[in-house]
C-alpha cells in the first residue's frame, strides 16, 4: 500500500480543546482522518499482536506542539506509516485493516447502515446487493460469490476494482479494493463520472486459469473478462484470429474461445492510458501495459511500433514522485504530475533509471508490488492464500471513547498455521520481501526536471524490490 499524509486539519473536542487530525491517503486516494492517539493505540497493538519488528512509533511530547514540531510530527507519522504499510506481515493483519475500515467509516461513512451497492461484470450485467456500509470488501466479495454460485475454493481468485469504462468499451481501471475499505464508501468518493464496481480476477499468474476452467461459473466469468478486454482493444488480435473468435463466440464454445485468447501476446495483462517516459528517449509516447512478470511498453512515436520488454526480477527498486504546481498540497492529482521512476538492470553490472510519467503512477506501483508478492510467495508457499481465523481489537474514536470490534472474518492469507501471530511461512516471506522496504532517498535517485519555477517535487522513499535478489547468470 502507498500511504501519505500530505496535510492535516483541526478540530475542537467537546471539552472545546484543539486537537490536529491527520488525513491518511491510500494508493493516492484520500481515506481517512485521525489522531495522534489513535494511531499511537494502533501501534501498540501491532507490537502485542504481531511476532515482528516495528518501526519505532513518533514520541510524545508534554507541552503543546509548535508550527515547526506539527510539522515534523506529520512527516514523523507519514514516515511510521508507509514502513508498516510495506510490510507484509503488518499489510496482511486483521489489525492494521480492521482500524483503517473503521477510521473510513468514522470520517467518511458515519454509523453503519444498509444501502444497495450495484456490481458489474465487464460485459455490462449488473447484480444488486442490500450490503452494510461497514462490511469490507472481503465480506461483499463473498457475498457476491454466493449470490453468482462460485464455489468458495475460488473466492480469492477474483477481487472488487472501480473502472470507468467508456462508449468506446474503453476500459480504465481506477482501484481494487482492498479489505481496509467499505467499497460502498469508497466508491460513493470517486470524483470521477461513469465508475463502477466490477468484478474481476485478481492474479497475475495465468496457470491459475487452468483450475478454474474446469467450473463452470468461473469459467464463464474469465471468458466475460477475455471478451470485453479484446473488445476494448487491451488483447491485440489479428484479423484471422479475431475471426476465429467471433465464430467460437456464436457456438456457445467459451473454453476453446479462452484456449485460443490465452496464446495472445497481452492476455493477462493491465493497460494503461498512454503516457511518457524518458526511454528509449525523453518524451517517447508509450502504451504501458504490466502482466506476466513484466512491464511492457510500445513506442507510440515510433513508426515501426518499437516494443520494449522489462522483467519485474530485475528492477532493483522502484519510487512515485509527485510534481506539485505552485502548490502545496494536490487534491485528486488535479494540480499534480506523478511519475513511476525504476532502476533497472540493462546489463551486468548496470543500472539505469527509467521514468514514466503518468497519472496512473500509482496504480502501476501498486500492480508491480502485488505482482512480486505473488511471485514471491508462491516461491516461498507454494500455494494461493490459507483461511486463518478471526481476532478482536480495539478501535478509539476521535472523541476517546473505545469499542471493541471483531476483525474481519476467516480473512485469507499467506501462513501455514491458524495462531493469530505470523507463522513461519508469514514471517519467512515478509524477511524474504523486506516487506518489499522502504529506504531514504540517495544520490541514486533520477534526475527531476521541473517544468516552472513554481513546480516542486515530492518524492516517496524507494521501494527495494526482493525478487531482484532471485536474479541469476542465465537471467542476464
């Protein structure tokens, strides 16, 4: 998860004492406000609850805090935050999610209550579901399995995402949503017109396809994503393909019709809006796509449609940057430019830096990150996640009082064991990843250009990347 606080705000208790709120942003997305406290209660119970070693959390202080120790407290926090949120360990706690989704509700949703939320497959059908608007995305996910009949063995192959999708059948992936979030909540704060919540499969690993081709409802649910992602020009498709698959279309055939998409070059991967990026040369136009433990770029400035291919092994470690315009803080990326920056391995003993600049930075951060994790853990597990039970904790509201609350139930992840701390396959993976750590920026970070003498920079620190580590001779 991308985390940040790039601003605060003020409030009054009802005592009539100032207290600052902290406004937490997920994956470039505002999510929630908090105190000091809470998050201070939050660490606590990670450091009881979690066999792992935490960042050391921001100290207190006695007296109260001037501009500059506000200042430096937010940058403090913002720092705690993205290390824990890098972490695997932590990331896949019912804890840190638990408080997150309740921290959503208390800022943004208010007391729980039922409301319809409309979900689609990408061919456009819709399914209606009377949800809570306190249930996460896990709870309305299962919900929506048993509503559609998929056995529950393939629950966790599928996940929620907010797409806009266009007149065109353009399609364009916004989020997916995680577990710390209410999608009703979540999506009823998109600014952006046209979204919805649609279903689709959430691994990046295409030998999981062949499991699920042999059910029927899962079959047909990776045909209906197959066809619209042809469709809309994702899977480019020759015409004496595209023919064939029109008449596999008309005979009812879906399994031959994914037998035959599976052999295309992009089936299995995410595309992304055209964008920018220095490679081979500054300001090469480029239609980015990532999938199969790669990211893929074709050279829209080039006549001859130049393709350039780059492993997700031999990226060292990656970072977001954020180009501020004459402001100090960006709301919604209106006012922003952000760019994914990655060093990479171009031969032995060499690295060079590549910068896309794109406004779906942050997403591509996001689908390189869950794509090494999953190729890490099926190096270190073997296997898709394991059911492990649920757990209470405490959640502090912003005025003090506290409430007991159950974490989300039978979550799934990956561990061997059903104790509530890390098992050894958790924590095996989560020093394997780093929990794919974050490190101060150094003299090896690229190069910015700033466009005005009023645009500035902010840059996240590197994500080290652990698969890099996996890399050998014949690789190269």
């Amino acid at each position: 998860m991308h985390f940040s606080i790039p601003d605060t705000q003020e409030f009054m208790d009802e005592g009539g004492n100032a207290y600052v709120g902290y406004n937490i942003h997920i994956n470039g997305l505002f999510h929630c406000t908090v105190r000091y406290k809470q998050l201070h209660n939050l660490h606590e119970q990670l450091s009881k609850d979690l066999d792992i070693s935490l960042p050391i959390f921001p100290p207190k202080k006695f007296f109260p805090l001037t501009v500059n120790q506000q200042e430096e407290r937010r940058l403090a926090l913002e720092k705690y935050i993205q290390s824990i949120g890098q972490n695997v360990a932590i990331n896949n706690s019912e804890i840190l999610n638990g408080f997150l989704l309740s921290a959503q509700q208390e800022t943004i949703g208010g007391p729980s209550k039922n409301e319809i939320l409309d979900i689609f497959l990408m061919n456009g059908s819709k399914i209606s579901l009377n949800i809570s608007t306190g249930e996460h995305s896990g709870q309305i996910l299962k919900a929506l399995c048993k509503h559609i009949e998929l056995i529950d063995k393939y629950h966790s192959h599928f996940a929620l995402f907010i797409i806009i999708q266009e007149d065109n059948s353009n399609i364009r992936i916004l989020r997916k949503l995680q577990d710390f979030e209410s999608p009703f909540i979540t999506y009823k704060n998109m600014h952006p017109m046209g979204t919805k919540v649609v279903l689709r499969k959430s691994y990046w690993d295409t030998t999981y396809d062949i499991e699920l081709l042999s059910d029927p409802i899962a079959l047909n649910l990776l045909y209906i994503q197959t066809a619209a992602e042809i469709r809309s020009g994702w899977i480019p498709v020759a015409k004496e393909q595209q023919q064939h698959l029109e008449g596999l279309q008309k005979s009812g055939n879906k399994e031959e019709y994914l037998s035959v998409a599976r052999t295309l070059k992009y089936y299995g991967y995410i595309q992304f809006a055209p964008c920018f990026c220095d490679y081979p040369q500054h300001g090469s136009r480029v239609l980015l796509a990532i999938g199969r433990n790669e990211l893929n770029l074709r050279i829209l400035s080039s006549e001859e449609g130049h393709e350039v291919v780059f492993k997700v092994s031999r990226m060292r470690c990656w970072r977001i940057t954020t180009m501020q315009s004459g402001m100090e803080h960006c709301e919604d990326n209106n006012d922003c430019t952000l760019e994914l920056s990655f060093e990479y391995l171009v031969a032995r003993n060499e690295l060079q830096w590549i910068t896309i600049a794109s406004e779906q930075a942050i997403l591509m951060s996001v689908c390189l990150q869950a794509m090494i994790d999953e190729l890490l853990q099926k190096c270190v597990v073997g296997s898709k996640a394991e059911t492990v039970p649920e757990k209470s904790w405490t959640y502090i509201m912003r005025d003090g009082q506290s409430r007991i609350t159950m974490g989300s139930p039978s979550r799934e992840r990956a561990n061997n064991g059903h104790s509530t701390k890390p098992g050894p396959i958790i924590k095996k993976l989560a020093n394997k990843l780093s929990a794919v750590k974050l490190k101060k920026s150094n003299d090896s970070s690229p190069t910015v250009v700033r466009r005005t003498l009023e645009t500035h920079t902010t840059d996240l620190d590197i994500m080290e990347n652990n698969a890099f580590r996996m890399i050998g001779d014949d690789d190269l």
